[in-house]
C-alpha cells in the first residue's frame, strides 16, 4: 500500500506541475503497468513454488515495490507555498466548495437514492 501511496504522489505532482500532461493519462499509465505487474507476479508465483521456496517467492516479488519506495524517499519535495493567508481562510473556502458541490441537485438526489435504499 505505500509504493501506491508514493506513485500517486508522484502522478500528482506531475500533474500539479504541468497542466497539458494530462494527469488522467498517466494516472491510468501508473494503474495498468500495476496490474499488469500484479497479474505477472501471481501468474509466475504459482510455477516459482515448484522450484523456489515460499519465502524466497515472497522475497522476489516484495523487490519492486520496495524499490519504488526506496526511490521515492531519494525525491526531493519543494515547499510550495500556500495561496491562503491562514488555516481558517482555507477551512472556509474548503467548506464553501465541498458545500457548493454537495448542493447540487446531480450530487444529493444518487446520495438520497443510496442512503434510502
């Protein structure tokens, strides 16, 4: 779960620093190499139990997501400073935004039919 935390951090501050990239694109980029890996992985880990012990299968395929975490502690993050003066300013805005979408009719009616059913 933490090498998918640190792909999306990554993916979004791709996405944060370059508008046109297109962050939909390599997001979804990021989820079909993941499952392809993860359907490689139990696909050759099933015939790797008859040669290799389980421990030793376990140990060979936790090396890639241990790589992306090792190199995701190698990044260096730039501070970036805050378009709000203070933590209220940015509370309030937050919750203008999230009440403003939550108004909606197209937002609370599915919730209403979900929340009913």
């Amino acid at each position: 779960a933490l090498s998918d935390v640190v792909i999306d951090s990554i993916v979004v501050e791709r996405a944060r620093d370059d508008e046109s990239a297109g962050s939909g694109a390599l997001q979804s980029l990021c989820w079909s190499c993941q499952a392809t890996g993860g359907l490689a992985s139990a696909y050759f880990s099933g015939s790797l139990l008859q040669v290799m012990s389980a421990q030793q299968v376990f140990a060979l395929t936790s090396v890639f997501p241990l790589l992306v975490v090792a190199m995701g502690s190698r990044l260096t993050e730039v501070p970036r400073k805050s378009k709000y003066e203070d933590f209220t300013t940015m509370v309030s805005s937050q919750a203008s935004m999230l009440w403003s979408a939550a108004s909606q009719r197209s937002v609370w009616l599915p919730a209403l039919f979900l929340f009913l059913w």
